[in-house]
C-alpha cells in the first residue's frame, strides 16, 4: 500500500485514522523521512502503544498521537499534500451508536449522497475521508470487502467513483489471510481525492506477495461500474465456459427470498391460533430444512407456516376479518408494526411471500450451496434463493438442473465473511456455468 503511495508522489502528512500500534504510520516513516506523521486512536492503551513505537524509531519528534474518534477529529489547518492510510476497525452496525448512524446519514447528505444505518463502521471513514480530503490528498485503506456488494456498500461505491476519486480496488482471497485469524476476503481501495480516471483497476489474489506495488488488475469503465450494483465480480478472471455450457442465469432468475422483518410475530405459533389455513403458508425459514431434504422437496408438513394476509382486508368474510383483527391487534403489540421492514410496506401486515420457486437453494454458509427440487410448492424467506426458469423447459431438465448443480457445485464464486461463511448473492449464483438443457437431460439419463 505504501509503495502504491510512493508511486504517487511524497506526501508532506500522513494520517492513519485507527492506527492501533501504529505499523502503517511506522512504515510510512521510514519511506517518507520527510513528513509529518499523525496518529488517531481512541484507544488510550493502543495510543500509548503507538507513542512507544513511535519514540524508539526515533520519529516522535515529527508526530502527533491523538487519542480521538476518527470521525470527530479536525484535519483542517494544513498546507501540504495528506496521504491517508491504514486499516479501518471492522464494527458491524448493530455495535455503532445511534449518534453515529445519524453522524453518517448528515454527513452523506452534505455531500448528495444517501446513506444506510445498516453500515459497518468501515464505511463511516471512508465518508470522513472524502468529505474532510482535499484535492491531491490520496490514500490507501485495506477493509473487509462486503462493501462491494451490499447495499449499504453503495455509499463508498458512490464516492468511490466521485469525490474520493477511487483508482483500484485489489482483492484478498481469505486464505491469503489478509487480517490475521479471520477468515475474511480483504479489500485494497486506492483513491486519489477528486481526481477519478476514467477506469478503476480490479484485481484479485491469492497469496499477499502477488499485490505488488498494486499495480495490476482489470481496468473497468466508471459508467460501466455506475450502473453496476454489485463491483466483486469485476476482480474475476473470466472463466471460459465450455462448449455445451451457459451460465444458470440463463436458464433462471435468482431471487432471495421475502424479509418478514420480525419472524416472531409472522412465523405461525400460539399467538396466531384461529387465522384460517389459507393465510398460514408453508415456508421454507431455516437453510437447514433445504440441507436435510436432500434433492427434493416433497413433503410440506415439517415446514413452519408464515402468516401472509392481503394488503387489502375487505374482502375477508365477517368472522374471518374479526380473527384477522384480533392477530394485529396482538401482532402490533409484538412489536411487528415498528420494525423497519413493515414500515416500507403499503400495508405493513402484508408479508408477500413470492411465488414458489421450482427450486430452492442455500446461499450462505460453510459449505457448497445446497439445491433442491421443490415440488410441494412450498414459499422462502429470505434465508434462501429462489431459482424461476425464464422460459418453459423441457419435462426432466429440473430434476436434471438440481442433480447436476448438487454433485458440482462449490464455494468457488461466492464471497466469504468473517468466520468462513460463504454467501452468494442472486448474480453470483447466476454467474454458476452449468450445462445446456439438452446435454442435462443427456447426462440424467
């Protein structure tokens, strides 16, 4: 990372925003003997770790530690060039104060960008970075790479093709072991403050001696990557599909599957006896049922039934509304009219499970995911992907499509998360090459 900084000229500061012991700040020293070196910490024992460090290199006299939150501190007041480097602290959001999230939300705003509370912590610097940066400042942070892909990713993918000015993006495959004892893909963002060429560099590695100067990589165009919603795939080589074969997504559309938003209150159990049977739909709600019922799907009675009322009540019969009432009514009590997810729906008792998928797959976990034939029709949540043909197949070419995806299918094109996880979004599980119907139904027979 540091050598990327040099390649782009000598910085007069250099700032690392949670610099923990301080070997970023330590190394940027020694390559640039000239600068000013600025340490943020919050952590008093870290800051006096990185003082420590600090003096017995013999750069205490041309550094600063400060022990603050990165996100309050004032970076103002400097002439010269910033170089911002380091390795942001992964919180997830459900640890971020409230303060914060409002913090980020303003923030994003200031600068015409939306902003989502279910960020991780990492996101937030990034936002501070680019809107305290000036023009020529530059830098390099290494993070976990859900910001890729998900959606509260958009913001640093928005500033990463504007203001932040975001030149590369290099990948660590998890066992290259980019943060020591997690089994996590990493993420090398280069930036250039305002300053964005016209295509970023996306690379992807397996071992940490292949980044380089990070260097290399796939150039992609910004209008390209604009209207992209998900960036990981573009640090793929890719694959050459053998003669006979096309892509899943080809075949079908994936979808994940409804958020309830509170399954304690829309999952059936005792505080919903007397709804009639036609609102109570047997669900796929645990990836684990997908697992256990091995290649298909064909018996609904060990299945939890999830609550799907209409949006409109009125035309429910007399008694039957009475029932339905006296559930929200306990419903509403249970918390299931505040939670986010029913406060995005038109009718906020309204689940609307999708129509079922012919088949059913896993998406996340630690092992390969797992495809089933659905043939009890039975609806998902959105612990699960739907796979929907786009167009009619030929009787047998299901069966054939889930034994095939069953015996080959991997972990190889899914993203892996802290702890070995590895989870596929909907393009990703598209992305799988399997064969041509006509040779599926060849090779079922």
């Amino acid at each position: 990372m540091l050598s990327w900084a040099e390649s782009v000229g000598e910085p007069d500061r250099v700032i690392d925003p949670g610099s923990g012991s301080g070997r970023f700040l330590l190394e940027a020293g020694r390559m640039f003997p000239r600068a000013r070196l600025v340490a943020i910490e919050r952590d008093p024992l870290a800051a006096l770790t990185v003082r420590a460090n600090l003096a017995v290199s013999g750069m205490a006299d041309r550094a600063v530690v400060r022990v603050e939150n990165f996100l309050a501190s004032e970076l103002g007041g400097f002439a010269g060039r910033t170089l911002f480097v380091g390795n942001p602290p992964y919180v997830r959001h459900h640890q971020v104060p409230a303060k914060w999230k409002a913090w980020l939300k303003t923030r994003a705003r200031e600068v015409g960008l939306g902003a989502s509370a279910l960020a991780g912590l990492h996101v937030y610097f990034f936002l501070a970075i680019a809107s305290r940066a000036r023009e020529g400042d530059y830098g390099a942070l290494v993070t976990a790479s859900e910001w890729l892909d998900v959606n509260y990713g958009q913001l640093v993918r928005d500033l990463f093709l504007a203001r932040l000015g975001g030149r590369a993006i290099h990948m660590i495959e998890p066992e290259a072991q980019p943060f020591p004892g997690a089994a996590t893909t990493g993420a090398i963002t280069t930036f250039t403050i305002n300053e964005p060429p016209s295509t970023a560099r996306f690379a992807r590695v397996g071992e940490l001696s292949r980044l380089g100067k990070l260097d290399g990589g796939r150039p992609v165009g910004r209008e390209r990557l604009r209207t992209a919603w998900r960036w990981s795939h573009f640090s793929r080589t890719p694959v050459d599909i053998p003669r006979g074969y096309i892509e899943l997504g080809e075949l079908c559309r994936v979808h994940r599957g409804q958020s309830t938003g509170a399954n304690r209150v829309w999952i059936a159990g005792e505080h919903s006896a007397g709804l009639p049977d036609d609102v109570l739909v047997p669900t796929v709600t645990r990836a684990r049922e997908l697992i256990r019922a091995g290649p298909v799907l064909d018996d609904a009675a060990p299945l939890r039934r999830v609550i799907d009322l209409p949006d409109d009540l009125s035309g429910l019969d007399e008694r039957t509304r009475a029932t339905v009432e006296r559930f929200l009514a306990l419903a509403e009590q249970m918390g299931g009219r505040d939670c986010y997810t029913a406060r995005q729906r038109s009718a906020w008792w309204s689940v609307r499970l999708r129509a079922p998928a012919p088949v059913l797959a896993t998406y996340m976990a630690r092992r390969p995911p797992a495809f089933v034939l659905n043939k009890v029709g039975a609806r998902h949540l959105n612990i699960a992907h739907g796979l929907y043909p786009r167009g009619e197949l030929a009787s047998g070419v299901l069966a054939a499509l889930v034994a095939y995806l069953r015996r080959s299918a991997s972990t190889e094109g899914g993203r892996v998360y802290a702890g070995g996880l590895t989870k596929f979004e909907p393009r990703e599980m598209e992305r799988i090459p399997v064969p041509e119907p006509a040779l599926l139904l060849e090779m079922a027979t």
